[in-house]
C-alpha cells in the first residue's frame, strides 16, 4: 500500500481536462503516488487516449453516470493510506521551496493533510489561499476552529484524508443520502474534521477553479444548478444551512466513526452551532425569504437556544423545516439517520 493517492471523478471532455489531470500525473509521478481516475464522460477520444497512460495511473473508462457514485468508483479503485480528491478542472503542483511532506511521520490523530490552495478566478488571478491547520484536541472544539478558519468556502474538501474515513462518508453520501444534493463536501469536511486534527503540506499546491463562485450572479446560477439536479425547489437554496446541519449531524453519528460516543454529541451540538445559528439569524433578518417556516421560528430558537440542549429534539425541529421545503424529507432523513448510525 502506497502511502497516498490521488482520485478523480471525471466529467469533462479530453480538451477541456486534459491539462488538470496531466498536473495530477505528473505530480503523483515526482511523488511516488497513484492516480485513478473514474471517467463518465463517455468521450471516444478521451478513452483512447488514456488507453495509453503511465503505469501509475488507473483509468476507469465507463465510470458511473451519477457523480457520487462516480467519486465511490474512484475512489474504491485506490490503495493508499491517504488520499486526495481532485477536480477535472482543478490542478496540483509542488512548491520546491519546501521538502516533500512525509506522511509516514502522521500521528493516528490526523485526519488529513491540507496542502496551499490557491481560489483562481474564471479568469486565472488568484483571488484568496489558504493554508490552515486544524489544532482542536476534542471534536467540538476542531469543528468551531474549522468553522471560524474555513472563512466561507470549503476548498478543504480538495485536501489528503485518510481513505478508510473518506471512503465511508462517499460511500454512504451515494448509497444513502436522500437526495445526494451536489454541495455534501461541507458535511463530509465537518465530519471528517470532528473525527481528528488537520496538519499543512505547503509542498504541495492545489489550484482550485473558483470560476462558477466568482460572483452573485455566478453563485446563485451554481447555488440553483446544485437544488436542481437534486430535485429540490428552487427555495431550497435559502436552506443550505440547514441541509448542512442535517448531513453533518447524520455523518458525524455514522456507525463507521471513530469518535467516542460522547465526542460525537459534542461534535453534534457543535454544528447544530455553527449552522442553526446562522440559519436564526437570516430567518428573523429576511423573514420574506422564509414564508413556509415562519411558525417554525420559534420553536427552532427554543431548542438551539436553551440552556439544557436535547440533540434528539434539534434534529427533530430541523428535520421538520426540511420538510416544508420539500414534503416527504422528514421521514427520508429520519430513515438516513437511522440506517447510517446502524451501519447498515
């Protein structure tokens, strides 16, 4: 077993790839490292051509339509101890100022390793890096310290985890979730973050395509693409936080975590903080946005509010806005929760 990976879910013709996944060979050749891609485009062209790709790449040529199944595809086809998901419009280099991170030196307590990443612009500027660390000895704590560094976007997705971890929350993402609604990667990071610490390899430099965030008009044409391919209503994009909450509460009490029991309700408590409150917040700032939850305000305020939290009674509230978003919810992330915590 080699000690990282790289895995790829592609999507895009040959022409408009082909210069993302050659950083990604590349990189992995100078590092010693693997690279799968799993590849649904269905491009004659692009197929031949990785026909005849180097020996440390594996190519998948019929990878599965559905994009969470495609990454599972990917992703099951490594063979390492830590492995990072690439976009196929996203890049990977070296910084030769700095030695080749060592991840046979990790302690048990890390759960990833994040390299630079630089947010490029449609137009090729970088327009923001980062390069944090996640310290937290406790899972609360890491989700806050995460919650407070992540600064609005989740790039950290595009970062080394250990693969059993990541592999598990893909896996029941594209299996289980109720509507595999295209912006999970927020749910997995938290989930991945509560369960350890987060070191940095500034040898390594990930070039994120920020081009379909890069304004309003641009989010909300991405943010509306997202609801839509998952057969939510166009309203839906006023409950991202909410969705986050729910998905990361369900992944962060998977049978499969590492966390001690008590680690898991804190970690819990901890993004029904990080979202709930925000999602308060908006609700009472922009009541107008939020006509069919109106009534569920309060008893919403109550449960996140209170002195004496009941996680159990949290989830039940959320789980009911959810389902005035789109009917039927509830029960389908009743059922998620029920079945991921089972590990079944």
């Amino acid at each position: 077993m080699t000690k990282a990976a790289i895995f790829i879910p592609s999507n895009r013709k040959l022409e408009e790839s082909i210069e993302p996944l050659w950083s990604a060979i590349s990189y992995a050749q100078a590092r010693g490292m693997n690279v799968v891609i799993s590849d649904n485009s269905g491009e004659a062209d692009k197929r031949d051509y990785f026909a005849a790709a180097p020996s440390h790449v594996t190519y998948l040529a019929n990878g599965p339509e559905v994009g969470p199944e495609n990454a599972l595809a990917a992703i099951s086809a490594t063979d390492a101890e830590f492995v990072m998901m690439l976009g196929d419009d996203d890049s990977i280099g070296m910084d030769e100022g700095h030695q080749p991170f060592d991840f046979s030196a990790t302690g048990g307590d890390v759960i990833g390793v994040k390299p630079r990443i630089d947010i490029v612009s449609g137009a090729g500027e970088v327009t923001d890096t980062n390069a944090f660390t996640i310290d937290g000895l406790d899972a609360a704590g890491r989700v806050i310290e995460y919650s407070r560094k992540m600064n609005g976007g989740n790039s950290t997705f595009y970062s080394f985890f250990r693969r059993d971890a990541f592999h598990s929350l893909l896996d029941i993402f594209a299996r289980q979730h109720p509507t595999r609604v295209g912006n999970a990667d927020f749910a997995i990071v938290y989930a991945l973050v509560a369960g350890g610490r987060i070191v940095h390899d500034p040898s390594t430099v990930v070039r994120y395509n920020n081009s379909h965030w890069d304004d309003d008009a641009a989010a909300r044409a991405s943010t509306n693409g997202i609801f839509s391919s998952a057969r939510l209503p166009e309203d839906a994009r006023h409950y991202m936080l909410l969705f986050h909450f729910l998905d990361a509460y369900v992944l962060i009490f998977r049978k499969s975590s590492a966390l001690e029991t008590i680690e898991s309700y804190k970690a819990a408590y901890a993004v029904a903080m990080v979202f709930l409150k925000r999602l308060l917040y908006r609700m009472k700032e922009s009541p107008f946005l939020y006509h069919a939850t109106s009534d569920l305000v309060e008893p919403l305020a109550l449960v996140v509010e209170s002195t004496e939290p009941d996680l159990d009674l949290i989830f039940e509230v959320a789980s009911r806005l959810a389902d005035r978003v789109k009917p039927g919810l509830k029960q389908q992330y009743d059922h998620f929760l029920q079945v991921v915590a089972k590990g079944e």
